[in-house]
C-alpha cells in the first residue's frame, strides 16, 4: 500500500496553501460505476449493486520521464466499510481535500517523501530507523468543524483480529473448556467472514454495530434464529472483554435485539418405549445403561455424567460432587437405587473417569464434548433399531424421569409441595426455572375431563 494512504488519514487541513506546478491531475471519485448525482432515481436494487462494488479515490501524477501524467493506485482508505452512499460520499471527500492538500504540499508518489510524512505525523528527524505506521492501523475518525477538516490517527491501535485473538485469550482463563471451545469458533468464524471483506486487519475502532448486524444475519440466513442468537451472545461476551480493558468504549452488540427463538426439546418417552429401550440395553450394552441410569436416578444430563471422576462418588455418605454448567460443583445424593447397580470401585483411580468407552473407571484422553458425542453416538445405534427420531435421545430419561417422578409426588402433595420436593432433588435453582422446565416437557397434564364435557 502506498504511503499516500497513511498520510490521507493523518493530514491536517489548514487554511492556506503553496503555489506549486501542477504536476497531477483533479483527484476523482468511482461510485460503482453509476452517475452519483441521479442517485434518487436509482432503484433499490440498482443503489444495492452500486454499494456492492468497490468505491475509491483515483488520481494521476506526471511520470518525471515521460512527462506525461500517469495513473496511480486506486485509494479506498476504508471507505468501503462504510455502508450507505452519505457516509461513503463523505469520507472520499475528505480524503479528496487531504490528498489535494498534500499534493500542494509537494508530495511525490515516485519518491519517499521522508520529510514531508515525519512532518504530517509529528515525527522528530532521528538517526533510528523509520518506521512507519501501516494505514490500517490507523481508525479513519473524522472530525470536521467551521475552519478544518482533520482525521484523527489511534496509532498503535490494535487490529479487529488482534482484540479479538486477545478478547479470546482472557477468555479461554476464565469459562471452562466446552464453553470456551463453542466460543472460540464462533469468534473465528466472524474473523473468517471479516477476512474475507478485507475487514479483520482494520482497527479495533472501525467496527461498527451494522458490520455485527450484517454478519449475524448471515448466520441468521444459513443457520437458525438459536444460533444467530448464541453468536449474538459469545459476541457480545467478547466485545465486552475489549471494553473492560479499555480496548474500545462501548459493547456496540448489547443494543442488538434477540430473535424469537423455538427451542428443540428432546420428548419424553412412553411407558412402553422405557421399557424396551432399558431391556435392550441390558442385554447389549451395560456400560451405556449404566450411564443412563445416571441420567433416569441422579437426574444428571449427559455432560454432567461425562465429566464425572471416580473421586466424585462418596459410596459411605451416598452423596455426588457433579461439575454442573450453574455452579462450580454441586452436591447431589446417590439414591440406594443406583448405589445397588454400581460395581465395586474400591480398587479403581480417584482420578480416573467414571465412564470409559469399554469399562467403568479408567484413563480417557478426550476432550469433554468429544466424551459426550460418544455416548450420543452410542446411544444414537441403539435408537436406529427402534426407529426412534431425532426428536428422542439421551436427554429424554431425564425428561421422562422428571415427569414420572412429578406426577407420583403430585398423588399425595399439593402441587406448591410437589414442586418444592422436586426442586430440591432436580436442582433447579429457583421455582420459576422449574415450572418453565415442567411446562415445557408437559410434565404437568390434568387428570381425564371428560365428565366436564357436555
């Protein structure tokens, strides 16, 4: 990149000028090949287009050879970041006025024009080596006011990927490894898209709130409303790592509104369908129906099984010290029911995983969602030979578990005894996060109202 770019955005505008020869041309604006001034009797499919090309600034400069002018690189200068047709229009009139100005100020695009750069960017002559700042390093802020027209340089400001690699390494200390995993590939794939529109090497400063949204409504198109919303969430998440270290001002992503989302929720299984699938795994598959009953008997989701160690099984107290997403760890009672199907662990590591491919208790060099996936898979073999659909998985026994256990409580209790009974065994934290978790899995149904029919 010329270092014509650089200077356009550090130049400062003053009132007088110096009489030179002209030895360029008029700058000149491309608008994506249409007439700028008939732009309100475009249609809206002909200003998209228009907007969809590259604009930039051009100009010639006599060649000292030839005498002749010659055409030099095309100069955007981050103007195609900007998304409407003012905002364009003003930066490339900007940049217009402080190349005209540097041009009368001598500058030379066949030459180094030291002096001329030490003096627009305040540099003092040393006899260290130069360095020069690359123009995209520099935020194109532009201030204009009665008497000057400036743009105001962030140097050393840190790139988009830059904030981001370090927003992501604040991260990576502070969330464990599954949630920072799913983080730091939505993250990566933004930076990919902003890599492709030229857009991840700008300052951390020329992000704006229409880029965000743009990209979450790619995600949005190719995706779903949940994932375009969890992308919104990590976002945000990092954004406002950059903001707490002072990296930029705002959270741009908090004033971003949340699609409607429909959750899929795995169905409970039917008496008959529990019955055949506990049967089957019995006879095929001990290690996978153990791991069930850890889900159906603690009411444990799969993750929190996964991560269980040896160590976290006190067998004389009857308790269990589950890793859950809420809280560090929580303590949770062994029900007798599950301590009679456990196998002797007297002997085995306490540091060891509590499930293992092909035993119970042993070392698993594996990632938590690749432990998880495993049994997912697993279980997803034993769902093929009952035709079950993706609507059913492992996440169903606690669902079915949940509602069984709900209705037989409600046979004696009044539902607020219910619910608080059950609260302290599923561990929800609040009553409202069960009652939402209860309607959602059409835990609660009345009794058969057909005398009330007339």
């Amino acid at each position: 990149m010329e270092s014509i770019s650089l200077l356009l955005r550090a130049v400062h505008v003053s009132v007088h000028d110096l009489p030179m020869k002209l030895n360029y041309n008029t700058p000149k604006f491309y608008t994506g090949g249409i007439d700028i001034s008939q732009w309100n009797r475009l249609s809206k499919t002909e200003q998209k287009e228009a907007l969809s090309k590259e604009w930039y600034l051009y100009y010639s400069f006599r060649n000292p050879d030839t005498k002749k002018l010659v055409r030099r690189n095309n100069i955007k200068a981050g103007v195609n970041l900007l998304k409407t047709k003012e905002e364009r229009l003003k930066c490339l009139e900007i940049l217009k006025i402080n190349l005209l100005h540097l041009l009368k100020k001598g500058f030379d695009p066949n030459k180094e024009n030291t002096a001329l750069i030490n003096e627009v960017l305040n540099i003092e002559e040393t006899d260290e080596p130069k360095v020069i700042v690359s123009a995209i390093d520099i935020a194109p802020q532009v201030i204009q006011t009665k008497t000057d027209i400036t743009t105001v340089p962030i140097l050393n400001e840190m790139t988009i990927r830059e904030a981001f690699d370090f927003g992501l390494k604040i991260k990576a200390k502070v969330i464990n490894k599954t949630s920072y995993s799913g983080l730091q590939g939505r993250i990566n794939r933004f930076l990919n898209w902003m890599d492709l529109n030229n857009g991840s090497t700008y300052g951390i400063s020329t992000l704006d709130k229409k880029t965000i949204i743009n990209y979450l409504n790619l995600v949005l198109e190719n995706t779903s409303a949940r994932n375009r919303n969890n992308t919104r969430i990590d976002l945000s998440s990092l954004v406002q790592v950059l903001v707490d270290n002072e990296i930029i001002k705002d959270n741009i992503v908090t004033s971003i509104n949340t699609l409607k989302s429909t959750p899929e929720r795995n169905k409970t299984y039917s008496i008959n369908q529990e019955i055949d699938l506990l049967k089957y795994l019995r006879e095929n598959d001990e290690i996978l129906l153990l791991f069930i009953q850890f889900i159906s008997y603690n009411f444990l989701r799969p993750v929190e099984v996964c991560r269980l160690k040896v160590g976290d099984l006190d067998l004389e107290g009857k308790k269990l010290f589950v890793r859950a997403k809420n809280k560090a760890v929580k303590i949770k009672i062994i029900p007798q029911k599950l301590l009679d199907l456990l196998p002797d662990l007297s002997k085995m590591n306490p540091t060891d995983y509590l499930f293992c491919p092909t035993q119970i208790g042993g070392e698993w060099e594996a990632e938590e969602n690749n432990r998880r996936d495993h049994f997912s898979k697993r279980f997803k073999t034993v769902k093929d030979q009952f035709k079950l659909g993706k609507d059913y998985g492992l996440y169903s026994f606690r669902h079915t578990s949940i509602t069984n256990l709900y209705r037989e409580l409600n046979k004696t209790l009044t539902p607020f005894e219910t619910k608080s009974t059950l609260m302290q065994i599923t561990g929800h934290q609040t009553m409202e996060a069960l009652e939402k978790y209860l309607r959602d899995i059409d835990a609660a149904l009345p009794e058969d109202y057909s005398h009330l029919l007339k």
